[in-house]
C-alpha cells in the first residue's frame, strides 16, 4: 500500500501551523512506520506531524479544516479496533505531552496524553494510589488512548474507569478552540466560544431525556462495560454543557476533539493480595462458578479457555498449575482478592478458600501473595492476546473482537461462540476476558487473502452481532468501536439513539475532519475494508501482532524507529516487493539503513516487553551481516585472531587522545567519519577515558572459587579518575572476604563475542567464541567451576557464546554468572560495618534486566549508600558497546530523560555495572559513573 502524499499547500500550511518543519514528515519510511498499531487494519498517511503542545494541535486543527483533508491522533497505538489509523493527516503525540502533576497527595493526578499507565502508576505508588483504569496493555498504552477509548481492564469494571473517574480535561475542540472543563466559568466560556456546541448539546439531551423508551436503553447499555459508539450516557448524567462534553470526549476515539491534558481522581492501591489460578473440566463449569466467586467480592475474575492454556503453556515462565496440565477442554478462572491491610485480606481469602474447596476443579487451588509467583499468573493472563496471535500461521492476521453481554448469559455466550467458530471453521479461534464483568475477548485468525476469507468472516460476523445483541450486550465493551464495528452502531442502538449520536458529530465536528470512518459509519462493508496483510519476513519477527508493548523501552523510540516500527517497515518493503513497487522498495531501503539498522540498540530491551519473546535486536544483527562490506569483515576478523594486540592499540590510543586538546582531535574525525561512514568511524568525545590495565593474573596460590573473567573493555576504556577500576576491586573484595579466583590463561586475548556479533561479523564472533570456550573450558577443569565476568553485558555474551558453544563429551556445562550477583551473595556478607555514602544514583542495564539480576544490583547499591537512587526514567543508555561513539544521538535520546531525574536526584555517587554504560550516563550527566563494585571497594575497604 502507497501513501496518497499530501498537497503542496496542506505541507506548507502545517509546517507554518508548528513552526519547525522538522516535525512535519514526509518520507515514505516514517508514513510506513507510523501508519500500524495493534489493529487488523491498515491505512497510509499523507502527512506524519509531531505536536509539541496543546497551540500545536490548535493550529494543525484549523490547517485540517481549511485545506479538508481529514487528521487523526496517534500516541501508544495499542488500539485493536483501528481508531488510531488515518488515510489523511496523522498526528503523534506520543513523544511530547508526557508531564504529570501530583495533586492533594495523590487523590488527584494531572496527566498528559503521552503518558503511559504504567509510567502514572509509578508516580502515584508512593501516595498508595493508583489510576483507575487498568488495561491489560497498561505499560504500552498511554492516558490519551484510554481516554479516547475509555479503556477499563481486569479490575475497574464501570466504576474506576475513565468516564467516572475524570474530574476535568483541557480539549482542543476541532475549531482549535483550547478549553479547560475544569475552570470554574468554562461553561460560560464554551457558550461564548463555541455557542453553537453548547445549544447543540442542550438540544440533543432534551430530545433524548423526553424519550423514555430511548433512556431506558441508554441506561441498561451503560450498565454494563461499553464502549460502543459516543457516550450518549453523559446526557443523562450532566445537566451543564460542559459537563456533556467533557465526558463525551471520553470514548470519541479521537473523533471530537484532543484531550491535551485531564485531572482524575485516582483510587487506593492495595498491595495486600493474593491471587489463584482456578482450573475447570470446561467452559461451562468455569461459568457456572462465576456467580459465586463474584459475590466473595473477587476484585478480578478472568476467565481462559483451552487454547489460551495450551499457548500459554509455551510462555517463558507458565504458572507451575498450568504448566503441567493435559489440557483437553479446560478452562481457567484467574481469581484475586484484595485488600486495605493483612488481617482484610485473611477474611478475604478464607471466604474464597471456603467456596473454592466446594468447585468442581480440575486441579488443586492454590492462593498465593508472593510476589513472582502471582507475576507469573499475570503475564499468563495479560500476555495473552499477543502470545495467541503470535502462534498464528505465517502471513495471517489476527483479529480481536471484544463483546460483553449480562453476566447470567455468558455461560450460554461462550457456548454459542464456540458453535459459530466451528460453522466457519475459526478452528485457531480462543475466548479470554473479564468474567466478572461478563466481558469476553474472542480472538480470530485468517489470510484475508481471498474474497471467500472476507465473505467467511462477514458471515461470522452478522451472526456473532445477532448473538450479542439477542442477549443483550454490547458489541464493544472496552476496545472502542473504532471501524471494526461503526457500520453496527445502529443496529445496537436503534435509529433514534444513533440519530443523537450523529447530531453530537456534527455539532461538534460540522466538517467531519476528525478522524472518519471511525466510530460511525453508515458503510455496512466499511468493517471489510482497509485490513492489512502480513507478509512472512523472517522466522525471527513473523509473530509479532504489532502490539507495539515493545515501544516505552526501546532506547531509539524517541530518535528514529522502534522495534515494532522497524518490523512493520520490512514487512512493507516485502509487500512492495510483491506488488512490484520497486521505488517503494528502493526508498524504504535507503532509509531504513540509518533509522532502522544504525540507530538500532540491539540490546535485546524489546525483548522483555514482547509477550511473544521478540527480540528484534537479533533481526538488525542479521540484517548487519548481509549488509557488512568486506572491508570492515576483514578488519574484524583480524581482530577476533589478534585481540590482546588490537585492545592495547585501543586503549593506548585513547590514553594519547586524552592528552591532546579534543577541539584539535575533533576535525580529523569528523573528516573519517565524512569519508569512510558514521557506522564505521566514532566520534570522539571528552568523558572518554584512557586505555585501561592489562587483565592477565598470576594463578592463586590457594585452590579457587570461581573463574574470573574481566571484561576486555575495561582494557580499552581506563576507570574514573583515582580509582583502581573494576578488576582490582572485585580482586581486593573476593580477597576480603576469603575467596580465591582464577583467571584464564590468555586473557588479554579473549573476549565474550558481543562485538562481533552485535555488528553482524559472523566468521569473527564464531573464532572469538571457539577460543574463548576452549579457554574458559580448561580454566574451569571441564566446567567444575563458575565463571564470573564484570561487565553485565560481556556476561550475557558469555551465557550466549555458551548456548551457542557446544559441551565436550562427558562435560558439565560452563555455568556463567554476572560480578553483582557473585558479589550480592558470596561477598556482602563477609565485609562488616563501615561508613556508607549518604546516596549514589544507580543505572541498571539492559543486560542486568535481561538476565534478572536488578535486585541484587540494588542490593550491592545499598550497601554502598543509605539511599539507592533508580530514576524513575530509566532505561537502556543506548551505548551499546561502540554504537553510542558511532551515534552519539542515539545516547543523548536515549538518556534524556534518566539524565534529568539523575541530576535532580543530585546523589553523592553514581554507578552502574558495565564501562560503556557508565560512559553514557557519564557524557549525559556530567556525573563521573564508575562500576558498583568499584564504588563497594571505596566504602568498604577504607
């Protein structure tokens, strides 16, 4: 699919709307990017522009208008329903409006759009409050969404969600009228501004109050979840126009105006909790107990079936219960209690138990509050939707329905959905969902490649609408009505509720430029239009369902491309490709080289937010060993024979470069980088230290504990000023406390791989590991003892060169652990009292993410200093060994908002756990980092 690109006059007229025309975009790469979110469809902007503010959004508004072309809002882009896609203008507002204001010690928030649930939820834990709504996307999706969607979750039903939470908004009204609902004369404002609004709304409520049949409907629909067309509900509920509007924003989906900010009250956070997996013979079992468990006053009650057990069973870390179950026609019920403290939360669970021991189970229930055990129960549940769609066939589409329907009928619900899959033959097709709020999530999948996969799924579709509609539910519960089910809005409310609703479109919106075709449309096909495809890439990406839960954590999100916007791209030069659209091809390639393949992290982040275990990282490095030219391979290859030669040239390199003035290094450089590529040369930078020590050691004279590994680039890049580095603490440490250590024979020529393999240089990296396991082989005596390496992410390179590696017959395999956690547990113990520093700002990495080791990183943090300083924007730095020389923008993105909680934090210390990280966080601060162990050996061998 080719972008329809926009006029001459409508770029030149928003680029004069924002001021910098940086931010109104163009390329084909960046329409691509940003034209998918987690939806079934698929449309193309015309214009891609970054709004900074709410006089931004003003302005592109009139600019929308005058030159009618049609503009939507994008920011998460977890939406499942399409209301986050456009053919006209696309707005991102996920990179700025990310300001959050504490209010009346966390009984109130203010909040932006760009901010996501989780990030809120993070300021408001230690007020024990927590916003209402609670998605099972909540780390991916943003406050705009659920506003737009008014989005619930497992927990809030209708009482916490967005529409009975929201206490004001400030709108940008189509017009480009900015209005705070939350003023004490904004009533009188939205009269005097936008008179025909306020008489509009007035007239509309009237006309639907003097109905009784139609508020009789009105109220029975928004008794349950409900999101299916405007909230016509706020008529009812609000006498003052204003009021009308502000809560008819909520739910619009974007289509009556931009919600630049909104105060809510937030709701207790309760942290005593315990929760159990309860599994059933079948459906029908597991909903014939649902009543029951409800009246306990169960805070959530989640319901699976069959097919959502079996592919959670193929998830990292399924619950043992789960796990190790023959599942047949199982289903599951996820049941948690909550509660103000211990003793409320006993009473609680003992009501359960008792119920719980009269079910018919399949297994035995077990209630558990401890705290990993219950994570696992909610990544099963909440990793769902994307782990399903991600079993899918390759080059099919998955989609998502979301029905709700009075909790006494969903029993007969569930059944009647299961007779409809096997009619259409839907043989893949599963049933999840919020039980307690008889709210159920069906998921389907198919090619859509042919007209008879379209028909197929028409047919379905008229026949699920009647079974819905005959029990008298709701077609959209929470995912917004959104295109999938515009063209069914009047069938579920009758054509005088839908006539309101058209009426508040166009009072509100009269040119019709916000977003159409989303939320209502009289098209009865337009649900069969516009659905992408995907194209099988490569093994290592084709599950991905674009999500997009992989966004918040990917350090080149706010500079270039993410993981998921890196995927969909490559699927779009191979759907080019097949359609023979070889300028397409031509121009996403050329682009994709810097957004996608440079700027590119690979450090494997996405990978801990994937629910499928995604790791695009791993794609990029394959993609670098295509593109790698034989100049740098061979280069690299000589390295990986004569590496104890090529660190001590680095290092001795960069001790030169630190005597000699930068302004006098810099011209050079910039000259090399001019001549021979940015992705090959570095750029020289002031925090970058001289070389550091040779690593090679004496063998201990006393029999050893462990295998040390010091990290090569801690010989390439020297520690901080006045410290012995990493190699020589951890030493003096191990020694304090009593335990031996061998170093490797040959060290100075060995190295994990990691530099090999992150550029793509296959041959390199497979030289490097074979020696380096050889080495690492006899150094352990067959692998008798642990390896411990002191650099996080050479760690992780030595746990994949391993699994990469092969055992030697009649071996044990080479165990690898990180210095942290060899320090947290074998060291700490062992050093006594002494003086702590008052605060240190720590950085955890990427790498000490991945391998699960933060708690004891923080714990060797603590006793360092009274008080451990994680910034509440942490992230990966981006350095990525030398991408962060190669692309220092990279890193400045990356850090930019860690940088400026650090230096508010103002810590009297600062550490990490692995040289290039430190470096970053060293350039973005202009705070010296030095290694956790290192800043250990300060306070405790005084």
């Amino acid at each position: 699919m080719t972008a329809d690109r926009a006029s001459t006059a409508t770029l030149d007229a928003l680029r004069v709307a924002v001021g910098d025309p940086e931010q109104v975009r163009t390329r084909p790469l960046d329409l691509h990017a940003h034209a998918h979110d987690a939806s079934h469809f698929l449309l193309i902007p015309s214009a891609l522009v970054v709004a900074r503010d709410a006089g931004d959004v003003s302005r592109l508004l009139q600019v929308s208008a005058a030159q009618g072309v049609p503009l939507a809002f994008r920011s998460g882009g977890t939406s499942l329903s399409g209301q986050a896609q456009t053919d006209g203008i696309m707005v991102d507002v996920r990179r700025n409006f990310k300001d959050i204001e504490v209010l009346d010690g966390g009984l109130r928030v203010r909040v932006q759009p760009g901010v996501t649930v989780r990030a809120l939820n993070a300021r408001l834990a230690p007020y024990g409050r927590k916003f209402g709504p609670d998605p099972a996307s909540e780390g991916a999706c943003t406050i705009g969404g659920v506003v737009a969607n008014n989005s619930s979750g497992m927990e809030c039903g209708t009482v916490q969600n967005a529409y009975q939470t929201l206490e004001s908004l400030t709108v940008v009204l189509p017009s480009g009228t900015v209005l705070d609902t939350g003023q004490l004369d904004a009533d009188q404002r939205l009269r005097a501004l936008e008179p025909e609004i306020h008489d509009g709304l007035l007239t509309l409520a009237t006309r639907l109050r003097r109905d009784p049949a139609s508020v009789a409907r009105v109220r029975q629909q928004f008794s349950m979840k409900n999101t299916m067309g405007y909230g016509v509900n706020s008529l009812l509920d609000f006498d003052r126009p204003v009021d009308m509007l502000a809560h008819l924003i909520v739910g619009s989906e974007g289509t009556l105006g931009f919600v630049a900010e909104a105060v809510f009250r937030t709701v207790p956070r309760r942290t005593d909790v315990t929760t159990a997996l309860l599994v059933f013979d079948d459906l029908l079992a597991a909903n014939t107990a649902l009543p029951a468990l409800v009246e306990t006053g169960a805070a959530t009650v989640e319901l699976m079936d069959a097919l959502s057990l079996r592919v959670g069973q193929g998830l990292s870390g399924c619950p043992a219960v789960v796990a190790g179950l023959e599942v047949r026609d199982h289903a599951a019920l996820l049941v948690e209690y909550q509660a103000d403290d211990a003793a409320g939360l006993a009473d609680a669970h003992a009501v359960g138990m008792r119920l719980v021991a009269d079910l018919p189970l399949s297994a035995p229930a077990r209630f558990t509050s401890e705290v990993r055990e219950r994570s696992r129960l909610w990544r099963l549940r909440k990793g769902l939707y994307a782990a399903v769609a991600g079993a899918r066939a390759a080059g099919t589409t998955a989609v998502l329905e979301d029905v709700v329907v009075p909790v006494p009928a969903l029993g007969r619900t569930c059944t009647d959905l299961i007779d409809l899959f096997a009619k259409y033959d839907y043989h893949d097709a599963v049933i999840f969902g919020h039980a307690k709020d008889g709210n159920i999530h069906f998921m389907l999948t198919s090619g859509f490649t042919d007209p008879a996969d379209l028909e197929r799924y028409s047919d379905f579709t008229e026949d699920m609408v009647d079974l819905v509609l005959g029990e008298g539910g709701s077609l959209k519960a929470e995912h917004g009505t959104g295109r999938v089910m515009a063209p069914y809005v009047r069938r579920q409310y009758g054509d005088e509720i839908y006539d309101v609703m058209r009426g508040i479109k166009a009072v509100v919106d009269p040119r019709g430029m916000l977003n159409p075709g989303v939320l209502l449309d009289d098209d009865p096909t337009a649900h069969l239009q516009n659905i992408k495809s995907a194209p099988a890439v490569a093994p290592e990406i084709d599950r991905c369902v674009t999500c997009g839960y992989c966004e918040p954590v990917c350090p080149s999100r706010n500079i270039t491309m993410t993981p998921r916007q890196r995927i969909v791209v490559l699927r779009a030069i191979e759907q080019a490709r097949i359609a023979g659209d070889t300028a397409l091809v031509a121009s996403l390639e050329k682009d994709y080289q810097y957004d996608g393949i440079h700027t590119c992290a690979v450090d494997g982040m996405c990978k801990t937010a994937c629910p499928v275990g995604i790791d695009t990282g791993v794609m990029i490095k394959k993609l670098r060993a295509q593109n790698a030219a034989p100049v740098p391979k061979a280069v690299w290859g000589v390295a990986a024979k004569h590496w104890a030669g090529t660190t001590r040239v680095a290092g001795a390199a960069l001790s030169t470069l630190k005597v000699v003035p930068t302004p006098l290094v810099l011209p050079p450089d910039h000259l090399a980088r001019a001549a021979l590529g940015t992705d090959n040369v570095p750029l020289y930078s002031a925090e970058l230290p001289g070389g550091g020590p040779r690593r090679a050691r004496p063998a201990p004279t006393t029999e050893p504990e462990a295998v040390y590994f010091p990290a090569c680039v801690q010989s390439m890049f020297g520690p901080v000023d006045g410290s012995p580095g990493v190699q020589a603490s951890f030493e003096e440490l191990c020694a304090k406390a009593g335990v031996a250590l061998l170093v490797p024979e040959g060290i100075d020529g060995l190295c994990c791989g990691t530099p090999w393999s992150s550029k793509g240089m296959t041959a390199g990296e497979k030289t490097m590991r074979d020696r380096t396991l050889a080495a690492l082989r006899d150094a352990t005596r067959d692998g008798a003892l642990p390896i411990v390496c002191d650099a996080a992410s050479c760690t992780e390179g030595l746990l994949q060169a391993v699994a990469k590696g092969s055992t030697k017959d009649g071996g044990a395999p080479l165990v690898v652990m990180d210095a942290v956690a060899f320090v947290a547990t074998r060291v700490v113990p062992h050093l006594g009292t002494y003086a702590k520093k008052a605060s240190l700002a720590l950085h955890p990495t990427c790498s000490t993410t991945r391998m699960g080791i933060n708690e004891a990183l923080e714990l060797v943090a603590s006793a360092v200093a009274e008080e451990v300083q994680v910034a509440e924007h942490w992230g990966c730095c981006g350095y990525a060994g030398d991408r962060g020389m190669l692309h220092p923008e990279l890193t400045a993105s990356a850090t930019a908002g860690e940088a400026a909680d650090v230096l508010a934090g103002d810590a009297e210390e600062h550490a990490s756990c692995n040289r290039t990280c430190e470096l970053g966080m060293t350039r973005a601060t202009g705070k010296p980092y030095k290694h956790i162990i290192e800043a250990l050996a300060e306070v405790a061998l005084e």
